[in-house]
C-alpha cells in the first residue's frame, strides 16, 4: 500500500483563525491515523498580501495544539525546500516542459487589452475566458511576460472525499496564469507541482478552491502526473448557522483563544468536531482519540455550526479532566493580584475548589478573589437574584442573623459539620435552599458565582464568615 502523505500549506497573509486550523488539523489526523506522513508547506509567491510574522504565527499555533508535522518547514526532509518562495527553478523547470511539449506560452497582451477583452464578453453578455484570446504566434517566453497555461477544455467526472461526485462543463477550463511576470509562480501552478514533487497523497482545502479544481485537473493531465485524493472541507457558519463565520462571531486569530482561558486541547478537539464526527453520541475527543477514529468520509458536507456556548462547556470538561498539577501550572497566570503572596498549599486548596466551575482559565479571580481578599459588597448581587428581591431587607436581615447565630455555635469547623448547620438553618428559618443558601453565597463572596457553598465556608474559615455575615446584616439594615 502507498504511504499516505498529507501537507498544510497556509499562506503567510495573516493570523490563523479556526477554519484554517481545521484544514491543518484534518490533513494531520488523516495522515496520523492511516501511519503516514504530515508535511508543512508554507505557500508565500503572493508578495503583495505576504504580512510580516505569519509564518512564525502559524508555526506557534501548530506547536500550541500538538499538530507536529514530520516533515517541512524547519525539520526538512527529501523534498526541502518547504518554502515556495525557495523553490522558483523547480517551478521553472516544470514551466519548460510544459512549453517543450507546446502546452504553456507567453502571454503577449498588456493588462489594458485583457481588460478590453473583458469588457467585450461582458458587453456580449458571454462568460469571458482567455482561451478565445490565445495568440497565434506567441513571443518566446523570457520571463517578462506571464506563462499561460494552454487548455485542453473537458469535462470532467470526479470524486471527492467530502463532497461526493462532482462534475464540471468544458467552459469552466481556461488558460490560467502560471508564472506571473514577478518570476513567482501562481497558487495555481506551484501546489500542484509542489504536492507531485512531495508526492502528497490527499488534498484537504476549503471550498474557495472547488471551483478551480477542473482546471486543476486538466493541469495534471497536461503533466502527465497522477492527481491526488480531493477532500473539500465544508464551511464554518456562525452559531446560527446562516452565514459564514465572520470575525465578531469567532473568526479570530486561534491564540487569542488561548489568551482569554480556552486550552489548547479543548480548542483542538473543539475544531475537529466542526463538521466530523466518529458517529456516536461522543463529543470530547483527545488527540490520541482522535488520531484513531478520525476519517475523512465522516466529514459532513454540509456547513458546520461554530457554537461558542459548546467550546465554553466544553473546556470546562477538559479543565475538570486535568490533574490538580497540572491545572495549578497552567493557571499560574490567571491567578489575582491578590492572590499572589499567598501560601502555594492554600492557594491550591482554593484551586481544588475552583476547578468544577471553571469554563476558562480567566474565569479563577471572578471565582477566587474573595478567598485572599476582603470583597467590595455588591448588593446589585441580591436585587438581580430573582428570589432574594421579594425579600424585604428586614427579611433578608434575619436571615442572616440567624446563620451567623448559628454557625457561630459550631465547635468543628467542616464542610461536613458546616452543612448540618445549614439544614438545619433550612428547618427553622422554613426557608428553600435557593433563597437561604444563595443569601449566605452572597453575603459571604460577593460574587456572582461560587464553588460549593460549604466548601466555601470551611476554606474561609469561621472567623472571616462570621465577620462577613454580620457586615452584611449591617449593611441591609
Ligand atoms: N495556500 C493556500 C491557502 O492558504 C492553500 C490551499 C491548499 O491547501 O491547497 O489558502
């Protein structure tokens, strides 16, 4: 059997977002699960829209989220150079042979005359195609002028992995540019002879390509070389799934996610669950999970939805799955100016605590400021509680007087003993759990949310509950 060998090939024009890291990630697991071989290309012959630190950009982020490439970029391998710019004689070389054998020639108009061409099939409402130019005595190609690419129009019966069968008409092909008159080749040109050079099994790319995938073909044909496996990725909708993702719904530079708390393993288990799936009910993958049960063919055609809702519940359950270790090293960042100074042991009891109720790593000082510090009382915290605003102030006063008197006259100070005493605080004030416990919550975090109530408590402890309990009866009287 043929090694299977895959290849991303971003272009350096900006940030990575998610739907080009989903195109990275799919050629890495269809390479990983089949054994073979993930090449990384970097496609930089479109100086004008080149922007400085990409290449660096795209590399961190596939480091980020474990998508190592065996071969390209940096690491090297048989076919260096990875880097198209590097690589123009090869590009040349393959040009020849194409004018050797009468299928490429110089393209001899100005750009003012291909535009009167233009103007004249609009104006004859017909499609415009360069072919219907093609000059009868072509000038000897020097470099100075565009290669043109001379056609063979067909059409074409063809199978992609995503999308199914596609066909296509003979007035889709036409003499497409193959090296411009700059000396770099076209996108069009260089992958192809770059992804038969590297022997690229299977093409993985987004629907922005499909349209020129017959004159793609016909250009393989031309080069007598064996076209690959063509899996077209569907599109990236927003969460309500009736247009493509733009920049306010998600369409941000992926490290950014990793700035705002996501880890990198939720964000990759995130992507590759936009349009695949193993056809079960699962929906949090691991590398390792994926690598072993991801496959093309269950790539929906379809676009898929990017729910940002699902990303957050979804890192919640990677940070739930992670070692207390491990949590503690990657949160150190996140942690509250004032929780620098404390003790590393109560710091971690606090993260102990913490760790249910994270959804992203900036979630800890909303969560654990309380903790080291003494919080600012905020009583918008009651009002906007649906049942602690029916209570009266004087309500809410007994209240907590009652839970002070009563955790005050606890000789054990635990989760345990502390929650006796809160139902049994339930019993004689008859209040419900929701009005009574959340009061309490309140009164002693003021924060909008909390790690278990007891929990809470016992780690405070006695002193700075009851302090704050009865400060905050003072404050509602
Ligand atoms: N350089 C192209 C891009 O960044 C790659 C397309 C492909 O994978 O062939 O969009």
């Amino acid at each position: 059997m043929t090694e299977i060998r895959t290849r991303f090939a971003p272009s350096p024009t900006g940030f990575m977002h998610v739907g080009n890291l989903r195109t990275g990630l799919f050629a890495y697991l269809t390479a990983k699960h089949a054994n073979g071989t993930f090449v990384l290309r970097l496609e930089d012959t479109d100086k004008n829209r080149e922007v400085e630190g990409s290449a660096e950009h795209i590399k961190e982020c596939l480091e980020l989220l474990g998508i190592t490439w065996d071969e390209g970029l940096d690491v090297g391998g048989a076919h260096a150079p990875y880097q198209q710019s590097q690589r123009l004689d090869i590009y040349k070389a393959w040009a020849q042979k194409l004018i050797d054998a009468g299928r490429a020639y110089a393209d001899p108009y100005t750009p003012e005359e291909v535009q009167t061409f233009r103007e004249q099939a609009q104006n004859e409402k017909r499609a415009f195609l360069y072919r219907n130019h093609r000059p009868e005595n072509p000038p000897i190609w020097d470099g100075s002028q565009p290669l043109r690419f001379k056609s063979d129009p067909k059409p074409y019966t063809w199978q992609d992995e995503v999308m199914g069968e596609l066909k296509s008409g003979p007035e889709v092909i036409d003499d497409f540019i193959l090296i411009k008159s700059d000396g770099y080749p076209t996108y069009n040109f260089a992958h192809i002879v770059d992804d038969a050079e590297m022997q690229i099994t299977h093409v993985i790319r987004g629907q922005e390509f499909l349209s020129s995938q017959p004159n793609y073909m016909n250009l393989y044909e031309a080069l007598e070389v064996e076209a690959p496996v063509f899996a077209t990725m569907p599109h990236i909708l927003n969460e309500n799934g009736n247009k493509k993702l733009g920049k306010r719904d998600g369409a941000k530079d992926v490290l950014d996610y990793v700035r705002e708390g996501f880890l990198p393993e939720t964000l990759l288990g995130f992507i590759a669950t936009l349009g695949w799936n193993d056809g079960t009910e699962q929906e949090v993958f691991t590398k390792q999970e994926l690598i072993e049960k991801f496959d093309l063919k269950r790539v929906q055609r379809s676009g898929a939805r990017f729910d940002e809702k699902r990303l957050l519940w979804m890192n919640g359950q990677f940070i739930r799955a992670l070692s207390i270790e491990d949590l503690a090293t990657r949160i150190e960042p996140f942690w509250p100016e004032a929780a620098r100074a404390a003790e590393p042991s109560y710091k971690a009891k606090v993260l102990t605590l913490a760790q249910d109720r994270l959804k992203t790593l900036l979630d800890l000082p909303a969560l654990t400021t309380y903790f080291f510090t003494e919080p600012d009382a905020d009583i918008s915290l009651i009002n906007t509680n649906k049942q602690l605003a029916r209570l009266t102030n004087e309500e809410r006063d007994t209240l907590l007087t009652s839970a002070h008197a009563a955790l005050r006259e606890l000789t054990e100070w635990n989760a345990d003993s502390i929650q006796e005493c809160l139902n049994s605080l339930l019993e004689t004030t008859g209040q419900k759990p929701g009005i009574l416990f959340s009061l309490i919550r309140i009164a002693t975090t003021w924060a909008p949310f909390s790690p278990q109530l007891n929990d809470t408590l016992e780690l405070l402890g006695k002193d700075r509950v009851l302090g704050r309990l009865q400060q905050a009866a003072d404050l509602l009287k």
